[in-house]
C-alpha cells in the first residue's frame, strides 16, 4: 500500500493492519486493541523516493524499488540484499542512449529512477525497470539480486523516457506450455515516434536472449503494440496517457488510466482541456491489438462529480457485498479511488471518493459498444484518434463476450460513462491508495491517506 510521497520519501511502513478497532455483528464497537510499535525500514537519505514495493506471495520478502536501489527485505523489514542500479552518466535527450551509440548531447551523473516492480514467479526472478537510458530493465534473480539480463541493444528495450516513478505499469500474463507475456503500458512524454503507449513483449525463459521483450507480434503493417498519432499533439500539446493500475482477468488485460481531452462547455463555443478517467481492455491472445476498446469511468455522490482517478485495487466480490450487487462471490469487484472533478491532474482537490465496479457490469456495457459499431452505428469515438470522426463498419458476425476485434473498429471508444458506486468519501484529506481483500465473506478495504493516515 502505497501513500502520499512525503510518508514514503525516508520510511517503508508496514503495520499489523487488522490491529483497528472492529465492530461486532450486533453492531456494538468493540474496545481497540492496545497500540503496538510500527515496524519501520530507512533508507539513506541521499537515495531519494522510495518508489514501488512488491510482495512474494510463496516467501513473503519484500522487493522494494528506490532511486538508485533494489532492496530486498525480510518481511519483519530487515535488509538482505542490495542492488545498484545508479547513478550514470546520461542525457534523457540521448536516443538510442549512449551505451548504445555516440551522444552529442551534454552527459552528467543522473539517478535512476525505478518505474517498474514485477515479480516473475515462472522464472524466478524480478523485473526492475528504471528511468536511465530511455527506460531500459534488468532481470534480477529473487533469491541474491543477481543481475540475469539487461537488454539494451535493440529499439524495443527502450522502454520509456519518462522520469515519472508513476508513468509505468505492467501485467504479466502466464502460460504452462509457452513463453510468458508481459503487457506493459507507459506515458510517452511527447514521444510517440519511440514508444509505444501499450504494447506487449515477450518474456523468454532465458534473461539474456535476443528475443526478451521483443514485441509478441511485429511485422511492416501490424504490430502488438499501440501508438498514440503524433497528430494528437497538435490538438493537445502536452497530451498523455497516465496509467494508475493494471490486471488481468479471464481472457483479457485491463488498464485504468487517466488522459487529457478538449470538450466544449454547454453554451461555450470554445473547447477546453479536462481529464477523463478511462478503463483500457485488450484480449491476452491479439497479438495485432485489434480488441483495444477503452470506456470512461468515474462515480458521482450527492451531485458532485468525482472524475479524477487516483488509485484502483481488483478484488473479489465476497458472499455479503455479492449478494447487495447481485453477483457472484468469485466476481471482480475494481475498488477504485477519484478525487473531486477532472480539470487538475497535478493538483488533484482534497475531496475524493471510494467507488466500486463490477467488472462484469464494465464488460456488458464494452459489448453493447461493440455490437452497435458492428452494425456500423457512430463513429470509433476515440479522443486521440488522428481523425475522431471515423465511421463503425459494419459486419455480420456473433460479438460475445469473449470477441477479439477484426483489423476493423479498432481501437474503439466507449462514448458514455460508466458509474461507480460510491461507499465512502473524504472532504480534508484525500485519499491515494487502496487495497481490498475478502474477510469470512466480508469485503474490506484499507485507504492511504495525502497526509499518510491508514483507515479501515
């Protein structure tokens, strides 16, 4: 769980989190239990942010990512290995970088920032992507930190020039007879011409062979990968896609993100720049990326508008809240976080709220949208489509629930919202983070506060 930045800036925090006062079936709020010490780990302070954390689920170490180092802890917090993955000598202008080919530009001792975490439990070992050299990654082995690989020679290795700690997310998705995959989405930075926004890679057995996160698919037409039009940037100079979280279930990869886009007020003929909140949804198996449909989310209580997504957790429904959303206890429920309007990214409003989504009810309504543009009603209704006018073409075929795309409507736009549900809100300090798990059939969510406060 991961707070505000200043909580996290020095001090890696993990508390007895089921140690909160409960209440009792009868409603009756029992006595707190008596207060214990938080187990703390510090780093130095010359190392800056602390910026991802992940948890082995077979061990229970903690790999933490910070700028400069990969930790990773025992899981009452004690150091037993460290990595360096910085500072070098670098240019964020240098592309390829430098340890590639001759720079003209400048070099001066630069940090590396980690942007991604993931552990790959198939082979053992941890990807750990950092901000030096246009994004490069270095598989580490889990058990000492060794370093297995670190594909720098090849165009695809570059992952993204972005700084941000906050800009990139990955899924990997997992086979018994095959090579894994890893779908890996990033913010651009006004470089589309070099990276894709989402694409998928591959992920070999063998860290240092040629093909590690070589594109699943790739050839002079199709590729599995999306690129973001370098005509958007005319419309929306600083145009971006920000990624806050992303999970696999059932056959697909999911994305939440949050990107700009100009509308027009009602009763204004002059657009302007907000932010939309959007689900990404793509199929495991479309190596073309032909299924990318994307639909805005957001939730709204009492008439006010909560657009601004900041953090999302995937859980499952449990027996008790199943049964108020009529759904199964194995359904997907997204707990998700937004703060108050949609024109500040960057200075996000203190108001936010704790909204739900059924997965399913998500999916429904990306059916409907997929049914209708193949009966060749609207357009593809995408924001950052070079043209956003383009027309739906239609086809007769069976869309279910499990339709991939044709090289056809694709990438399609959801154009209407789709509503969370509102469960709890917080005018003073807004809420960052969440997780959620299911407790003797009750569902349970745990918030991190701006200021750093954990509630229940």
């Amino acid at each position: 769980l991961i707070m505000s930045p200043a909580m996290w800036k020095w001090t890696c925090l993990v508390s007895h989190l089921l140690l909160s006062t409960t209440v009792s079936p009868l409603g009756r709020q029992q006595p707190p239990h008596p207060k214990r010490p938080f187990i703390t780990f510090t780093g130095e302070q010359s190392e800056g942010n602390f910026n991802h954390l992940v948890v082995d689920e077979r061990t229970g170490h903690i790999y933490l990512g910070a700028v400069n180092r990969i930790y990773k802890l025992s899981s009452d917090l004690k150091v037993l290995v460290t990595h360096e993955t910085g500072p070098d000598d670098d240019n964020p202008k240098c592309y390829p970088p430098r340890i590639v080919q001759t720079c003209n530009e400048p070099l001066t001792p630069t940090n590396n920032i980690n942007k991604m975490l993931l552990i790959d439990y198939k082979e053992n070992r941890l990807i750990a992507c950092g901000s030096l050299y246009q994004g490069i990654c270095k598989l580490l082995r889990l058990d000492d930190l060794f370093k297995l690989g670190e594909p720098f020679h090849k165009k695809e290795h570059y992952l993204s020039g972005v700084n941000e700690s906050g800009s990139v997310f990955g899924v990997i998705v997992s086979y018994s007879n095959m090579d894994d995959k890893l779908f890996i989405a990033t913010a651009v930075d006004g470089k589309p011409e070099y990276f894709p926004t989402i694409s998928s890679r591959k992920l070999t057995k063998n860290s240092e062979a040629d093909g590690m996160f070589a594109y699943v698919f790739h050839d002079e037409f199709v590729a599995s990968m999306i690129k973001i039009p370098s005509d958007t940037f005319t419309i929306i100079p600083d145009f971006d896609i920000y990624y806050i979280y992303g999970f696999s279930s059932g056959n697909f990869v999911y994305f939440l993100t949050l990107q700009p886009e100009m509308i027009s007020p009602p009763g204004s003929t002059t657009k302007e720049q907000v932010y939309t909140s959007k689900l990404v949804r793509l199929c495991k198996e479309d190596t073309a990326f032909n299924s990318y449909v994307e639909v805005p989310i957001g939730c709204e209580k009492n008439g006010v508008e909560y657009r601004l997504l900041q953090a999302a957790y995937l859980s499952k429904a449990g027996a008790i809240l199943a049964r108020s959303l009529g759904v199964g206890p194995e359904d997907d429920i997204l707990f998700t976080v937004f703060s108050k309007g949609q024109k500040r990214k960057m200075k996000s409003l203190d108001e936010s709220a704790l909204c739900i989504f059924v997965l399913k009810n998500i999916n429904d309504r990306i059916k409907d949208r997929l049914q209708s543009c193949y009966r060749g009603e609207g357009t593809l209704d995408l924001a950052w489509l070079k043209v956003k006018d383009i027309p739906c073409s239609s086809a007769l075929l069976t869309i279910d629930d499990n339709f991939c795309g044709l090289d056809m409507n694709a990438p399609l736009g959801v154009s209407s919202m789709v509503r969370g549900l509102p469960i709890f809100t917080e005018d003073g300090d807004r809420m960052t983070s969440v997780i959620a798990y299911v407790y003797k059939n009750h569902s349970l969510a745990f918030v991190g506060t701006k200021s750093g406060k954990l509630k229940k």
